[in-house]
C-alpha cells in the first residue's frame, strides 16, 4: 500500500473516487503476495499492481463495479496446471483479491 498511498492520497484530493484492490491469500505459484496493491480511480487511472498480467484488467473492471454500487468484494482469480503448462509456466496457482471502494 505504501507505493500506491501518494497517488490514492492525490486523487481524494481531487475530489475522485478510488477503489483498492489488495492480493488477500495466494494458493501455490503466484506474481504476487499478500499485500500487493493496486489503486482504480473513477477516472479509470491505475497505481500498483495485483498480479503483473491478464488478471489486471479483470480486477480494473471489478474495481470499477466497486466504485458505482459501494459493495465490497472477494473474487478468486486462477489458472490450472494445464492451462500453465500450455503457455509454458511450470504451473498454476490462484490469488484471492479483496476490492473495496475507499469512502474517507
């Protein structure tokens, strides 16, 4: 969090809502640990990371369902061993990411 607060900070100031994302539990391999954050604003500007891939953009849009109806959410995002293997990972894992919308 402490690489994202500047921008979040900036953007509350601006009067902007923000939405965080954080990496809350990681099952085997992950990009990402526990802790990992990324920011979404309601200008659809992004700071920090949850998984440095495709999850990304799954999570911006989530992030922006958070930010119109307020409900926070716990989403489970994963790829199997097969489907690790075919694009030449050594093998698959999951993260579960917590998206709350910041309302201070």
């Amino acid at each position: 969090m402490r690489e994202v607060l500047p921008t979040v900070r900036q953007w509350r100031a601006e009067g902007t809502p923000v939405a965080v994302a954080t990496v809350v539990g990681v099952d085997r391999s992950a990009p990402r640990q526990p802790g990992a954050v990324m920011a979404v604003d309601g200008d659809g500007r992004v700071a920090g990371s949850v998984s440095g891939g495709c999850v990304e953009g799954a999570v911006f849009e989530l992030a922006q369902q958070v930010l119109d109806d307020g409900r926070p959410r716990l989403v489970t995002y994963g790829i199997s061993d097969e489907q690790a293997f075919s694009v030449g990972l050594t093998c698959g894992g999951s993260i579960q990411v917590f998206v709350e919308r910041l309302d201070w």
